[in-house]
C-alpha cells in the first residue's frame, strides 16, 4: 500500500521520497521554449537513458491551468476511459557520477503564477537542489542550410566557460517572456545554480518534431555532463532525414 502523498507547495510528491545524491534538475516550459518538441523529445531521451520514474505532480492542476485551453486527454486502456488532466510532472532518476537527476515538465500557468512560481522555490529546497537547467528551443534567424545555433548562460564559471567553448552565446535578449523567468531569478537568490540552453531554430521550417535540434541540445549536454547517449546515432539520423 503507496503512503499518502507529501504536499510541497502546490505539489504531491510520492513517499518514500529516494535519496537524492545532489540532484540537477532539467527542466522544459512548454509551450514557451519547446519550440518543435525540442525540450520534450531531449527530455524523454534522458529519462529513458537514466529508467526515470515518476515521483510528483501538481494536486490540483485547475489552480494554475485554464482547462479549456490545455485540454484535458481522453485515453482508452484495455477498454476503460482514462481521462488525464494535462499538468506539470516531474520525474527521478540515478545518475551516473555524483549527482542524480530530475526532470521537470513545466506547463506554463494562465493564472496564479506568483504561487506557482513559490511552489517550485519550496520544490528545490526540499529536494536540495544543486542546479537547475532549463534547455529548449525557440525560433532564431539562421536558415536551415547553417549548423543551429544556441544560447544560454551559467551561472557557474566553469560551466559558463564550457558553454562559451562549445559555441553557446550569451542571450542579450529583451522584451516580453514567461513568468516561470522569475523562478531562475529567485533560486540565484537561494544559491541554487542555475544554467540555461536554447536552440535557435530556423523561423521557417515548423516541424511538430525537430530532431536536428534535439541532437544539437543532447550534443551540448554532453559536453557538460558527459551523458553516453545509446541512441544518439538514430537521432542523427532522423535529423539529416528532415
């Protein structure tokens, strides 16, 4: 029998919580930065890669979330209805050095943000996060017949100097963006380090799944984390095929 859930914030979070070695937490924003399937699809290599298991949710996703404009999913299972209600989920799994590892699929809310941003404030300090990144990929300049290109920035000197070796820029980015932009803001203030990486996709080329910017953000995660990625040759090879 499962114990009851423990409340962090506006989250549930499965007991017996795992012991977390250090975590660095990778997380996407959808649909903000998850620009052809981008975030998600790099996400859900690495959590096949590590056997990553569900360990959180939000309780009550109608707090945060307009379900009209996020739509609930109807499901058929062995002939019974399922239906899931679309909501931020986040993931464990062991990782291979000194650090394990979370991955956090953010929706971003229509309304009550300050909330949900304090909520996944409380999230890191309970689970004593080390990092957090966020990776995806939103539109750029550069036409397809050019390498993609990346931004993004660390706050940690020696990982901001790796990204500036592998050819990531520095965003000088001005204007309108997500209220989930608070929540790096404040864990910089609760000494968590934070890291970013975008991959500019061309405007014109609108593919549901853009498997050349997933290989571009699995390559530079290596990079910085030296992941063995066992399928990254198949991903390369969707990529040269679009």
């Amino acid at each position: 029998e499962e114990n009851e859930p423990m409340r962090v914030g506006a989250f549930e979070i499965r007991e017996p919580l795992p012991t977390l070695r250090d975590p660095h937490v990778f997380t996407i924003l959808q649909p903000w930065i998850d620009v052809g399937s981008v975030g998600t699809l790099t996400l859900a290599t690495l959590e096949a890669q590590f056997g990553a298991q569900e360990i959180g949710r939000l309780a009550r996703p109608s707090t945060f979330y307009d379900l009209t404009r996020y739509r609930p999913m109807l499901h058929r299972r062995r002939g019974e209805r399922i239906i899931e209600l679309p909501n931020t989920v986040l993931r464990y799994a062991q990782g291979e050095g000194g650090h394990d590892f979370l991955f956090l699929h953010i929706m971003e809310p229509h309304m009550h943000g300050e909330d949900f941003v304090d909520s996944l404030i409380e999230l890191a300090e309970k689970l004593n996060i080390k990092r957090y990144c966020q990776i995806g990929a939103m539109y750029g300049s550069a036409p397809h017949t050019r390498p993609l290109l990346a931004s993004g920035q660390a706050t940690d000197s020696d990982i901001q100097e790796k990204l500036a070796r592998a050819g990531v820029r520095t965003s000088n980015y001005e204007g309108p963006t997500s209220m989930m932009a608070l929540v790096t803001q404040e864990l910089v203030k609760h000494r968590v380090g934070t890291m970013s990486m975008l991959i500019q996709l061309p405007p014109y080329a609108r593919l549901e799944e853009d498997h050349r910017g997933q290989e571009k953000l699995l390559k530079l995660l290596t990079t910085i984390y030296r992941f063995s990625i066992s399928n990254l040759d198949k991903i390369e090879q969707e990529g040269d095929r679009q």
